[in-house]
C-alpha cells in the first residue's frame, strides 16, 4: 500500500504522541543480580602484597597468593582494574570479588602462586585510569617481569581470565614480557568501537553509563578490604582515584569521541594480536551480554600454530564453568605454564560448544560454573570455511532459501524499539516489548526445514531501506527460530546506524559486512530513496533442525545483554524493500559435514537463548 506525505506525516504525528504515551507504561519489575551466596577461608600457605613498579615510575597495588609449602612457584596473574590487586582481603573471602574465588583456590591447590595485579588509576594503583590505553601492555610487561624475578617465582608465568583480565592478557603478551610463557583470555574487546562503543555505528552508551557504576562497586570492595587490614596508603589511593576517575571515564570520553577517531582507534588490542608469540587458549560466547562475540576477530591474527579455542552459546561468565576448566583451562597452563608432559599440544584446536546448558540455574555462580555443553563439534583449524545460504526478503513476510523477493515495500514506524534479552535486570528471557510492536517492526519467516542447517560464525542482514523526511535511522535485525511447537527461540541480533553503511571493501566478505567507520565516509538518508545496508550480525551458531523455521525481525535498537543503545532519535516511516532492483537478503553461512542430534533441547534450557511463545501465530497471546 503506497502512503501519500500527508498521510506519513500524520502517522509520525500519531507515532510521536503514542511513544509519550507508551513511555508512561509501567514495565516488568526489574530483578537484581543474585548476592553472594558462599564464603571462603584462607586457601594458600601466605598471602604477599605491595607494589611493583611500571616503567614510568607508577606504582601498581599487587596481591600474591603462595601455595602451601616452600619452594618456588610458577605464577599464574590475574590483571585488571577492578579489584584484582587485593585478591585475599576480607571482601574476597566474602566472595566480594569480580572473578571467581573458586577458580583461584583450584589453581593455588594445583601449585601455582595466584597473582592479582590492579591496572593504574584504579582500586589503590597509582597513575591515571585509561581504559586500554598504551601503557596497559607497558604495565602489564612490567608486571609479568617482575612476577618473574621475585624469590617465591621459578620464572615461568601465565596470564588467565576473561574480561578485563582477558584484553590485559592481549595487550601484555604483545609486548613480549620476559617469563611469560602462556595466556589465556576469555570474553575481550578486540575492537572496543566495533565490539562495544559503537555497533555498526550506533552508540551503545547505556553499557559504559552502567560499566562506570560496576567499577565504582568493585572498588568499594578494595575498600572493605584496605579498611579490615588499616591499609591508609590504599584507601587514599582509592579516593583519589574516585575523584579523579569521572575526568577520564568512558562515559566521559564517548560523548568526547564519538567518531572512530585516533583515539578510538587506540582502543583495540586485536591491532596487536600479530605481535604475541606465546600460545593462547582462547574463549568465546555467542550471546555475551558484555563484549559480545566479535573480539576484533582478533583470533585471526595470531599465529593458528599456537591458538586453541572454545566456543560456546551463553553469556560472559561461562569462563567459570567447570567443564572447561578442567577439561581445557588446566591442561592448557599445566602443560605450558607448568612444564607437565599432558599431550595438550595434540589437542583439537578448536571445540565448538552446541546449545550449552547448566545443570544448576540458581545463585551468582552456579549457572556458569555447571555449565557444559550439549554437544559438541571438534576441528584441527582455525577459522573454518563455511558454505553461506541465501534466504530472500519477499512480500507477505516470507523468507525464501535461494530464491527472489518480490511484492511492494514493508513500512514501519521509527523508532520503536524491538524487545529487550537477556538484560542484567532480567536475564536469560526475553524482556519489556514495546505496546506499539506490530507498527514499529517487520518480520520475515521461511518455510519449515525440510533438512537440518547448523549456522556457524557471522552473519550478513542485506537490507535496501528507505526513510522518510528522516537523514538517517538505525536498524536491529534479531535473528530467530521458531520451532514446531511455536514457541521462539532467540539467537543472534545485529545493529547498523545507516548513514554508516559506507563498506571496507577490502575486508567484508558476503557473510562478514565491515563498515568503514571512518568520519569521511559517512553517508546520509535521501527521503524515501532506498539505500543498502549490510548489518552485521555477531558471530554464532544455532543448529536449525528439520521442522523449525529461521526468522528475521527489523526494528529499532533495544537493551540487549547489557547494552543500551542512544538511537537515532528522529521519527519516520522505515520501508523495507524486497524487489528485483533492491533484493534484500539474509545470508548465513552453514557449517556442512556435521551430524545434529535429533533431540531439540528443552524450551528455555540453553543458555542466554530464552523462548518466548510466537508473537505471529494464529494463535498468538497478547504481549
């Protein structure tokens, strides 16, 4: 149906009184993340603290935690700036900690001195907070070298973690400290911009706003610690820094830069990876409610002789999870941290970890540290060859595996964001959907399966679109399943702020779309002229069994995980087009050569892939 102007502009006019409207509902109450719910005693034969000094005559808040015995150890270091420099105070045995307390005992039980190590500028180091600035990886080679040379150290350290004990690792492994011998960082920014700050150019300021909250909390935790121990050297430190921190904050600096600037570009340890020499175990989550699953690719740049990876669904804790720690973590540092003859170097490079489950759901640790996957997938390589599948958009919502679109454009209201997943208020569910859902969304669903299809890796949403009277727009394509039973199933999302839609065309591949991201190649909306914008979906893999059908939703950006996106703000009247001159697709690729377990899993039982019941069947509930 062909809408005159006057018509547009009164649907924008009761577009914009609806949104006021809306805004006044009330939303589901909002759940907390679950306390701590256990308590430790002192693990290690002694606990040693100080500070070591960086290259420029900062002082970094360091913690060890020596195994019982004498001897010499080899050291395994935890660095970031929460509060890894106090690990062994009050809070920490409180299971006040960031990271896992469990996972440290297991390592210092196994003979290795546990050492944390606070980033400068936070908890009680010295020095200026910048987030994966330069002298992260000076500080972190300063760091290793002295672990190295201490008295309690046979010389041999690695480095483990995930988040921001995992990007540490990249960056100080890049500088080739002497001693270090291995790393193993899970759930990283490889491209902070690309991975986080700005996805496909959409500034997801919500994250760094609660991110700033979450920093300010863990060192209330360095606090508890330093005040049970009378440290004042620390606690002043710590003021200090809590004065100081707003200056130099994330929030502060991507309202600052919010272009792809130098200093932007500074942010991305995957422009590094090339440079570390040592093996990496690395992990990944598809649906990481932190970082995401992209990493910068960062995977790709490191020598594949020296690279072992797990992948998995689920969120970005899963580093916790017990099955790989033992059946990966440890071997791993065993043999090339502490010299043990374990065969890891023979093992597979690669595990896949399909629709992984928890054996407990309850607590703050539990659903991460029961963990394991359903099934899983084994390759000798990295990255894999995929074979990409073409589904075409076409009219009365269809999505049609290698054919063409055809019929007159889809046209929804902007901006109406799409459902909220897997937040922190509410995780593992789908969220608040907006009242206005079925004027601020289109759909396109395929037929029925009549073979299995295992997604694997990137995605590419290929979407020609027009606005109206509006110079830019942002799109969320969210990809799901809809099983024989009605009920759908989440499994990946991608964002795209148009006016960024200008290609590299050097590195974007027809399952991997890369925007240029540079301030020149911005492009804006022409009024109701269609332009192509390739969204790029994160990395994943879902097993589409026969039966179930594949679907794509294109609406505005709403919280997902823990982000929170400012879209672009002017309303207008999207329109979708799907005809032979503007063939919008949706391109996966499939990883062939793999059996699929004909059981589908429990609705709602694989991690951070919540089901909902389907909101376009006949028989649908209101929302």
């Amino acid at each position: 149906m062909q809408i005159t102007p006057i018509k547009q502009a009164l649907c924008l006019g009761a577009l914009g009184l609806s949104l006021l409207t809306a805004g006044c509902n009330t939303q589901p109450p909002m759940e907390g993340p679950p306390p701590a719910d256990r308590s430790f005693q002192a693990f290690w034969g002694k606990r040693i603290t100080g500070y070591l000094t960086a290259a420029d005559g900062t002082e970094l808040r360091y913690s060890v935690l020596l195994p019982k015995g004498e001897g010499k150890f080899p050291v395994l270091v935890r660095y970031s700036g929460y509060d890894s420099g106090s690990i062994g105070g009050s809070a920490y045995l409180a299971d006040n900690e960031t990271f896992s307390v469990a996972m440290d005992k297991d390592l210092v039980e196994r003979g290795y001195a546990v050492m944390g190590v606070q980033a400068r500028g936070t908890g009680c180091s010295q020095g200026t907070f910048d987030f994966l600035g330069p002298e992260y990886g000076t500080d972190g080679r300063s760091a290793i070298e002295f672990a190295a040379q201490q008295g309690w150290s046979n010389g041999n350290v690695g480095m483990f973690g995930w988040s921001w004990a995992g990007m540490s690792q990249l960056m100080t492994a890049s500088e080739r400290p002497k001693g270090l011998k291995a790393i193993a960082p899970g759930m990283i920014l490889g491209d902070a911009y690309t991975d986080s700050w700005s996805l496909g150019g959409v500034p997801n300021q919500g994250f760094t706003t609660a991110w700033h909250w979450f920093v300010d909390m863990r060192w209330d935790a360095v606090k508890i610690s330093a005040e049970s121990e009378k440290d004042e050297r620390c606690l002043a430190q710590v003021a200090e820094n809590k004065a100081k921190v707003v200056g130099s904050s994330l929030m502060y600096n991507l309202i600052r830069h919010p272009q792809h600037d130098e200093w932007m570009k500074q942010r991305a340890p995957r422009d590094r990876a090339h440079l570390v020499q040592v093996p990496v175990l690395s992990m990944q989550a598809w649906q990481d409610e932190a970082v995401l699953a992209r990493e910068g690719f960062y995977q790709e740049r490191l020598n594949p002789q020296q690279l072992w990876m797990v992948q998995t669904s689920g969120g970005h804790n899963l580093y916790e999870s017990e099955h790989f720690r033992k059946e990966k973590l440890y071997p791993f540092l065993d043999h090339f941290v502490k010299g043990e003859q374990n065969g890891f170097e023979s093992a597979k490079r690669l595990e896949i970890w399909q629709e992984t489950v928890a054996d407990n759901r309850e607590g703050r640790h539990q659903p991460d540290e029961t963990a394991h996957p359903s099934w899983t997938i084994e390759r000798d390589n990295y990255p894999l060859a995929v074979k990409p599948v073409h589904f075409a958009l076409s009219e009365d919502g269809e999505l049609i595996e290698g054919g063409q679109g055809t019929g007159k454009p889809d046209a929804y209201l902007y901006p109406i964001p799409g459902p909220d997943v897997n937040t922190y208020m509410k995780d593992h569910a789908w969220g608040w959907q907006h009242p206005l859902w079925r004027d601020g969304s289109v759909a396109y669903t395929s037929a029925a399966f009549e073979r299995d299809l295992l997604s694997y890796g990137s995605a590419s949403a290929d979407i020609w679109l027009s606005t109206f009277l509006a110079p830019d727009t942002d799109i969320q394509v969210t990809i799901t399943e809809v099983r024989p039973d009605d009920q759908e199933v989440f499994v990946q999302r991608g964002w795209l702020r148009m006016s960024n839609r200008k290609l590299n065309e050097q590195t974007s591949t027809e399952v991997r779309p890369q925007q240029l991201n540079d301030p020149d190649g911005i492009q804006p909306m022409l009024p109701n002229v269609p332009a192509l914008g390739r969204v790029e979906i994160p990395p994943f893999s879902h097993p589409f069994r026969k039966g179930s059908k594949l679907r794509i939703w294109i609406d505005a950006p709403s919280n997902t995980g823990g982000y929170g996106f400012a879209y672009y703000s002017l309303q207008s009247r999207n329109s979708v087009f799907h005809d032979a001159q503007h063939p919008s697709r949706l391109v996966l690729g499939e990883l062939t050569g793999v059996s699929i377990p004909e059981a589908m899993p429990a609705c709602g039982t694989v991690l951070k892939q919540p089901c909902r019941f389907n909101p376009l069947s006949a028989f649908s509930r209101p929302l």
